[in-house]
C-alpha cells in the first residue's frame, strides 16, 4: 500500500471519528489531507495517532480542516 493510500485510509475513517450514519465528506477528509501530512507524519498510518495529533494541533489547522472538525462536532 502507498503512503497515500494509507493516508487516506487514516483520514476516511478516524479523522473525524464520526458516527457511520455521519461519514465525513470526500470534501472534509480532504481539507484535512495536508496538515496531516504537515502535522502528523509520524503518526501515519495509524488512524487513531492521526487523529490524535490532529486534535492536539488544532491550532495550527488550516481554516478548512479546523472547519471540518467542527462541523463534525455539531451533529
């Protein structure tokens, strides 16, 4: 399996660890692509780890992907 691969793997299912009837988006996985990419490297591809680091570094989400998450946590 490719690193991209793996990397969406990571961010289709835990990023936003939503419930199944409320998957994120193509869109919302992919505003977060990058900065998991920026931000979490070492942790890919274990899903959880990705997440993880992604919370932790909320603040220096890009706009889109903090408005993912957010958008996630409202539903």
């Amino acid at each position: 399996m490719t690193k991209f691969s793996l990397i969406a793997l990571a961010l289709g299912f835990t990023v936003l660890a939503v419930p199944a009837d409320a998957q994120p988006t193509p869109a919302q996985r992919q505003a977060c692509e990058q900065d998991a990419y920026r931000l979490c490297q070492d942790a890919i591809p274990d899903e959880q780890r990705v997440r993880q680091c992604l919370v932790r570094n909320m603040r220096r989400l890009t706009p889109a992907c903090r408005t993912a998450f957010h958008s996630k946590r409202r539903r």
